[in-house]
C-alpha cells in the first residue's frame, strides 16, 4: 500500500492554502463519538471563527427523520495528528435550529456552571485518569487474553514490559504522541492492573477545558484503535469476576485549596461531597455498580468514604497534600464512561456553589 | 499499520518543548521491572532535576491498599530508543515517605526498601571511593516462545541437537534471535548505556551481553536499564525474556552474570597481589555471597557445564570450573582484574557490585563475617 500511504500523508501546503477540519460531536447514546469533515479555505486558530455546521440527527438518534437537522457549534480546536500540516480536529456540541442545546448536549450546562463567577474565581483545575481497555475484534475479548480462557492472575501486569505482560503499547505510545501534537494536555500513560488494561491521564486543565480535551483524547484514541485493529472500550467492568474494573478518576482542586491553609477547605469540600453521594453515583457512569463493590481498589457504591492515601475510599487525599497541608483530592468513583462534562461541573456546582 | 508507526514515530519537537520521561523502577519481586510515563515541560539531563513520583505500591505487592502511595525517587537518566527525541528512561528508587533526612525511621533503622539505596551507602564510602571500582557485567539471558515457554528455535515437544554448535554461531539452524539481540545493543548504546558487547551463548536460544567499565552504582543503574530496554524489544518481537539461571535442566548451559572487578589499587603496579587478597576474602565470605547472588542458583552452580560447585569455593588463572578466575594477560602484567563467576542471571547488580566492593575493601582480612 505504498501509494496510498503517500496519498494520505500528502503535504498540501505546496499547492494550496485550504485545511480540512475534522468537526467532532457526541452522538445520542451519550458516549458514541462521531465526525465528519469539509475543508476551509485557510488556516483557523479560533474557534468563534469558524463556520457552524449541521448533521443528520436522525442517523444518530438526536433528531426525528422530518425535522432532522442538529446544528454542530464549534467550541474548542486542536491539531490533527492524523492528517497533520495545518488541518485541525473541531470539538462540537449540538443545538436545535432555534439555538437550543439538544438534549444529549452536556457541555452547555457545565460551561454555564464553569462562568459562574463564584466557579471562575476559584480556576478550577482538574486532573482525569481514564482508564480503558483494548478487546479483540470480532469477538470481543480482551487484547492478549487467549480465546476460549484467562490469562494468568493479576499481579505482574500493572506498569509491566514484555510479551506475555503487556498488550497493545503500540496503540498506547503513539495515543501519547499523537495527543500532544493535537495540543492536548495529556501528562501521562500507564499499563493497568487487568491485562488489556491502561490508562492516559488529561490535566491539569482549568474548568470546561478538561471535558473539551478528554473527549478528543478519547476520539483521537479510538481512531487508533480503529487503524491498529482493535475495540476500545469504556464499560467499567468488561471482564466481571477477579478482575479490576475500569474508572475515570477525577483529581480536582480550587484555588483556595491549592494555597496555604487548603487542606480544611478541601476537607470541607469533601464533607459536601459526602453529603450529595447518591446524586454524583446517579452522574457518574452507568453500569458504575458492576465495578464499585468495595473490592478491586474501590469504594462500595452504596457508602461514601475518603482517606489519605487509601485506594479503598471514595475520595483519596495523596499523602504530599496532607503533608503540605494545600494541594488537591481525588474522586475516585466515576466509571470510566462518565462523561467529564457532567462529573467536573458536578464537581464544581456541589463544592462552590451548593449550600447544605 | 503504517499510520500508527507513523504516530509512533511523531517528532513532536517541531510542535512543543514537551519531552515525556519514562520512569522504571523494580517491583516486589526483586525482578519485575515496571514503568509508567509522565509529561515534562522540557528537556532534562540531571537527575536531581527531575520531579519525585508515586505509584500504587498495593499492585506491585510493595504496599498495603490502605496506604499504597510507594515515592519514586530518580537516580539516573537514559535516552529514550522507543521514543527517541528529547524523550528519556528514568531508573528509580522506591522508598516509603518523603524522605526528608538521611533516610533513617524514628527508631534510627535506615529504611529497607530498595537494594539501590543500600548499595549507595557503601559505594559513598570513602575508602571505597578512593579505590574507584570498577565493574564488568556479563549478563546472560534466554529467549522463550511466547505461550509455551520453550526456548526459541526449539522444535515444540522436542529438543535440537547437543550443545557444540551455537556458541557464537551464525545460520537459521543455530542462531536464533539475532533481531532482537542487535536491536538491543543500538538501543542501549542509544540510550548512553556502556554497552560493552554481545555474543550467542552455548545453549541455543540463550544470548550474553556485557555492560562495563562501569565505575561503583552505575553498574546497578545501567545493567537494570539495559533489562529493561530488553524486554520492551522482547515484547516488540512477541517473544519471552527470561533470566532463570538454568532454564531446562539435564545437559543445557545454565545463564549467569558473571562480575569482573578491580579497583584502583589492582590496575597499579603490584596489583595481582591485592587480587589475591581480595579472592581470599571472597572466600571466607562465600557462603554470604552466594546467598545474595540470585534464587535458583543451586541449580546452576553444579560443577558442570563450565560451573564450580555451590557449596565450593575455587580460583585459578585462565579456569572457567573455578568460582573466581583471573585472566591470564592479568596474571601476565602482574596487575588487572577478576571475574567472580558465581552470580546467576538473576542476580540483583546493586548487591552484588557493592558486595564484591564491601568485602574485598571494607571487610578485615581476618574477619570471616566482616562489616563495614
């Protein structure tokens, strides 16, 4: 296929100014990403200045087939790494023709949350550790596992090297690069505890930006899976039985809690927190009750806990942070399919904005 | 995949000052090494400069799930062969806590928690300073077929023919697993790792590579470096690395890592007479280095298959039966170096380099146990 490949990788800042923007969007199940592209006649790197757009809501359950049209408002622009030069990918989220956010459209409450100036002055900054796991095509089983068996017991795979250890680095390492060439502010990978397993973790990123980049993180990451051959999915408990589930833990700080005198306004955050458990839960991911039953480093879904440095809790505050006495804490109860919108803005809403 | 080799091979100077650094540390085994990888804002080349780390201690059985936090502290930098670029390999110390003062818990014990940092405190001391010792690490390994275990090029469910062809050898019916053992010395020599050489081994499927000169705990930091870019070449190549010092039994070489050593005093004139010395106080300790020279040797050190036995105590010019040899051109100058043959190649360098350096130059002569 050299052809091709030299096709796909053409250089066309030679013979003209035109970029192709890839516009991405979230289609209706809340966690199917979708995209399609046109090409603009010059380089853009504001996104109020590029064009609107509008898709077949019908196709993707958003709209009814006689009134069928979503409007795409662009909303956030980093480099496409696949087709590189000048060419951009577009996060997107979804209005009727009137201007009003589709139902399925999350960003719009969170960012109405995140320019509340109580929120704004707090910059919010958060820090998401999603986790996924990578499956054979066709019959879906987890990448290195043999067909018709198990692999053996957890224990040598977490942060492991090796053939019989870790599965699809490849996909992993070039998810790394190719997130920092988009521009995303991507500040590090791992190989998880379940074989098949790993995580990248987004941050730390100020208030909506984080929902922003972990969606196109997660778009440029199934994109490679989609050339490397594999599923990636994002259930959080693939595998049930002794087998780790997957998360999306969300570190998260405010400004007060980051300067001197921080660890009792993160306490007290943590306290509002606890207060509004079965309302997060409700937010946090479906299926969460398959992965949070108290074993496998979680918290019962049920009880809501925190401690220092205790991967069992709810909310985990890292030693350095008690240390130091300012720092950050980590919610460690979203599924890895929640959507970063709703958890960060939920974040925020419960610990600067709700009274008891 | 030609778009994902692409990706991989991203050169993101163009478009950042990001670099990602890649930290390895060994787990609770005392042989998985691990690695995780963050983003840095630039380019580093101290390792004092680099930020410390945690991991979760509970998935490597180094921490309770309660208190898992395990500090990663950065002791030597490499450049990254994966990811070429400005990106590096970190090798790491784990240790429990911020460490804060000289590394000693409430109770004046210093903290256990990892080989490097005992190794440290010997090579820090003065007299063994100013001997400036020097290591050579001939660590041998085996290839194995991923899923079954038996060693590369072997027929499944049988054997090739007896050991005699292989040492050195070249062909598709006696060298097996060129790729990776090639890939493997660019990659280190990369990385600035002071790779030293490379030959296949006696049994087929079985490699040596040799890290040194390498002066005091560098020996540790590379030779663990080196293992590690290993296996992630093993890994590309979907085969098994392993450094079990006799892999199949019967009548198959076993794998070691035999140690070569001098210090500043050896390499002088005069210096076979130090070399002697310090093989007798090798000997009076045997027993407490061949209980830190890796799991499993027994099986190893036989007396056959070019071994001395574990339970004996042996040297001589030119003698690869002995448990130390000296070279003959050392014999001849009258100074040089030795080669402790008895570790497996399993062993842990940080322990053993720093072991041959306690006993020979710390150790009394007429002490059997001896002690810093």
């Amino acid at each position: 296929m050299a052809l091709l490949t030299d096709l796909l990788n053409l250089d066309l800042s030679g013979s003209t100014e035109k970029i192709i923007a890839e516009y991405i969007w979230i289609g209706g199940s809340g966690m199917d990403l979708r995209s399609k592209a046109r090409t603009l006649p010059g380089p853009v790197s504001d996104p109020s200045k590029l064009p609107k757009w509008n898709y077949d809501g019908s196709s993707t359950g958003q709209a009814p087939g006689e009134d069928s049209e979503v409007i795409l408002y662009p909303q956030a622009i980093f480099k496409d790494p696949f087709r590189r030069g000048n060419n951009i990918l577009v996060m997107c989220d979804c209005y009727t023709p009137a201007g009003e956010p589709i139902p399925t459209n999350k960003r719009n409450a969170a960012a109405k949350i995140f320019s509340n100036p109580a929120v704004a002055a707090e910059e919010p900054w958060y820090g998401i550790e999603q986790e996924y796991t990578l499956l054979q095509k066709d019959i879906n089983w987890p990448l290195g596992w043999p067909v018709g068996g198990f692999p053996g017991p957890q224990g040598p795979y977490y942060c492991s090297i090796g053939a019989e250890k870790s599965f699809g680095r490849d996909i992993v390492d070039s998810h790394y690069k190719a997130c920092l060439f988009a521009g995303i502010n991507i500040s590090g990978i791992n190989g998880e505890v379940m074989p098949g397993q790993w995580e990248f973790q987004v941050g730390p990123s100020v208030g909506i930006s984080a929902g922003d980049q972990v969606w196109v993180a997660r778009y440029i990451l199934e994109r490679i899976t989609e050339i490397a051959g594999v599923v990636v999915t994002f259930d959080p408990k693939p595998i049930p039985g002794d087998w780790n589930g997957a998360g999306a833990h969300t570190n998260y700080s405010t400004e007060s809690m980051r300067k001197d005198g921080g660890f009792e306004v993160i306490v007290a955050a943590v306290e509002k927190l606890k207060l509004r458990h079965k309302e997060h839960i409700a937010a946090y991911g479906e299926g969460n009750e398959r992965r949070l039953t108290g074993k496998h480093e979680t918290a019962d879904i049920h009880t809501f806990s925190w401690g220092v440095a205790n991967r069992g809790a709810s909310i985990r505050v890292g030693r350095e942070t008690e240390q130091n006495g300012k720092g950050y804490f980590e919610d460690r109860r979203p599924a890895s399919n929640m959507d970063p919108y709703v958890v960060t803005a939920m974040i925020a809403d419960t610990t600067l904005l709700w009274k008891p | 995949m030609s778009l994902l080799t692409d990706l991989l091979n991203l050169d993101l100077s163009d478009c950042t000052g990001k670099i990602i650094a890649e930290y390895i540390w060994v787990g609770g085994t005392g042989m998985d090494v691990r690695s995780k990888a963050r983003t840095l804002p630039g380019p580093v080349d101290d390792p004092s400069k680099l930020p410390n780390w945690n991991f979760d201690g509970s998935s490597t059985g180094q921490a309770t799930g309660d208190d898992s936090e395990v500090i990663l502290r950065p002791q030597a930098i490499f450049r990254d062969p994966f990811r070429k670029g400005n990106n590096i390999l970190v090798k790491s110390i784990t240790s429990f806590r911020q460490v804060i003062c000289d590394c000693y818990s409430p109770t004046g014990e210093p903290i256990p928690s990892n080989k490097r940092y005992n190794a440290e405190r010997i090579f820090s001391h003065p007299d063994v300073k100013a001997e400036e010792p020097w290591y050579g690490i001939e660590q041998e390994y085996t290839l194995l077929q991923k899923d079954t275990n038996w060693p590369i090029g072997w027929p499944l469910g049988g054997y090739p023919g007896p050991q005699g062809p292989y040492y050195c050898a070249a062909g598709a019916d006696k060298s097996y697993g060129r790729d990776i053992v090639d890939a493997h010395y660019k990659a280190c020599l990369y990385a600035g790792i002071n790779i030293g050489g490379i030959n296949a081994e006696v049994m087929p499927g079985q490699w040596e590579f040799q890290v040194g000169p390498s002066v005091g705990i560098a020996a540790g930091d590379q030779l663990w470096a080196a293992r590690y870019i290993l296996e992630r070449i093993t890994e590309i190549a979907g085969v098994v690395v392993s450094f079990d010092p006799k892999p199949i039994p019967g009548e198959w070489n076993g794998a070691g890592a035999h140690v070569n050593y001098s210090t500043k005093s050896m390499r002088s004139e005069g210096g076979y007479e130090l070399i002697k010395k310090a093989i007798k106080k090798l000997e009076a300790r045997h027993m407490e280095h061949i209980a830190a020279y890796g799991e499993g040797n027994e099986r190893r050190l036989t007396g056959r298959h070019e071994t001395a036995d574990i339970n004996t105590f042996t040297w001589g010019v030119a003698n690869r039966g002995a448990s130390v040899r000296v070279g003959r051109d050392t014999e001849k100058e009258g100074k040089g170096y030795f080669e402790d043959r008895r570790p497996s190649s399993n062993m842990d360098p940080y322990v053993v380099t720093s072991m041959i350096a306690e006993t020979t130059v710390l150790c009394n002569s007429n002490l059997s146990n001896g002690s810093k």
